[in-house]
C-alpha cells in the first residue's frame, strides 16, 4: 500500500535553483513515534525475544550527519543531508521516488535485490533500520538509497535484524510480483550475509502484513507461499 508518513508533512521545493525534500514535523509526531516503540517492543515480548526499542531521544539524532557518515563507510547511501532542526530536515530530491511505487509502477523486482544488500550490509556490520519498509528506499539512476533512518540501531539483536527483513517483505506482500520481490532482496541479503531468513522474520512478516497490506485477497495467496528457500537452514 501507499503509506502515508505519520511523523512529517513531506513537499518537494526549489531552494537556491534546486529541488530538494522538505520534512517537516507533525504535531502528532512524538505521539506515532511512542506508538511505532510500543508495537517494537511488544512484538518482541510476544515472541519471545525482548528487544529494547530506539530511543525517544536518539530518533531525530539518527537523522543528521553523523549517521549518514556512519552508513556511508559501512556502503549505505543515504539522500544528501542539506539542513536539519529540530522541527524539519532538508535532503536532497531523488528523482526516481521510493522503492513502493517502482515495484507497482514498473512491475518490476530488479531492484528489490539492492535493498537485501543494503540490509545485509547493516546487519553484517551490527546495526539494523528497525522501520524498513519498501517506502523507505529511493530510487536513484538503477540503484537504491535509504531515506528515513530514525529508528535505526547500532546495537543489532536477532530481533531488530528479523524486523528489518519481515517489515520489508510485509510492505511488499500485497503486490502480484511479491514472490520476486522476496526472492531477490533474498538474492541481495544472502550475498552480503552468507545466510538467509530466520522462521522469526517470517513470523514478523506475516503479522505485520495484516496492518500494512491494502489488499487482503493478494496478501493472504502470497502468505501461504512456501517461504522455506529462503530460509537459514
């Protein structure tokens, strides 16, 4: 589905003879924020593999220069930070949109393949996005970069890594090209890893998909696909 972004009203604007995305913050914000923590920390418990979520004061943080420059040496591209307050933060337009609407505009999965390595880099490297749906990837030239990083962990716990992986595959499960989708941000993820899924990813993906998806009928047909090639064995 399209998501709508509950943290910020988002416009694209010309600044200095140049287009550039502006986010600023919603009244509500800290308010989803504690909501996306709670859903974190609770599905953890649920599963039995407690997790501490991102904290409150480290959210805006993960935004700004330092992170970016931290996923950079790690091999993650991130938009070009041009400004940040606390109340908005300016990156620069990539043309091509998120991840989402490629998949649906183009119909196709090529590039689910660059979100699995950019996934695997994090989690090689002990760090997860935590929120990492389709949407939060740009489309540059053939590439992809990761916007949205405020709820990224330094500290990677088999929890947060499953997170990463059945929050991506969720966003993507009521898609007809799903199946694709999975089996090459798979592809992706196992190159930079040298292993697949844990069954906790599927898991999380399945329940998270009930709250993501917009069409059910396509959601459940792709649930009940045997998931087990791509899974750690």
């Amino acid at each position: 589905m399209y998501f709508v972004n509950w943290q910020r009203d988002i416009s694209v604007e010309e600044r200095n003879g140049r287009r550039v995305v502006v986010k600023r913050n919603k009244a509500t914000k800290d308010f989803h924020e504690f909501i996306i923590t709670y859903t974190y920390s609770l599905i953890s418990f649920l599963l039995a593999h407690p997790s501490s979520p991102t904290a409150p004061s480290e959210i805006m943080a993960n935004e700004g220069h330092l992170m970016r420059e931290n996923l950079a040496r790690l091999g993650v591209p991130t938009p070009e930070l041009i400004a940040i307050s606390d109340q908005y933060l300016i990156e620069e337009y990539v043309e091509g949109g998120d991840l989402y609407r490629a998949f649906v505009s183009s119909g196709s999965s090529e590039l689910a393949s660059g979100a699995g390595a950019l996934t695997g880099k994090m989690h090689r490297a002990g760090y997860a996005f935590v929120d990492n749906k389709a949407q939060n990837y740009l489309v540059k030239e053939k590439s992809v970069v990761r916007t949205d990083l405020g709820f990224t962990k330094s500290s990677c716990s088999e929890f947060a890594k499953s997170m990463d992986v059945g929050s991506f595959l969720a966003s993507a499960m009521d898609l007809k090209s799903y199946s694709e989708i999975e089996n090459r941000f798979y592809k992706g993820y196992i190159a930079e890893t040298g292993h697949g899924f844990s069954h906790l990813a599927i898991v999380i993906r399945n329940l998270l998909s009930l709250g993501f998806s917009s069409d059910s009928t396509i959601m459940f047909q792709n649930m009940i696909l045997d998931s087990r090639p791509v899974l750690e064995i």
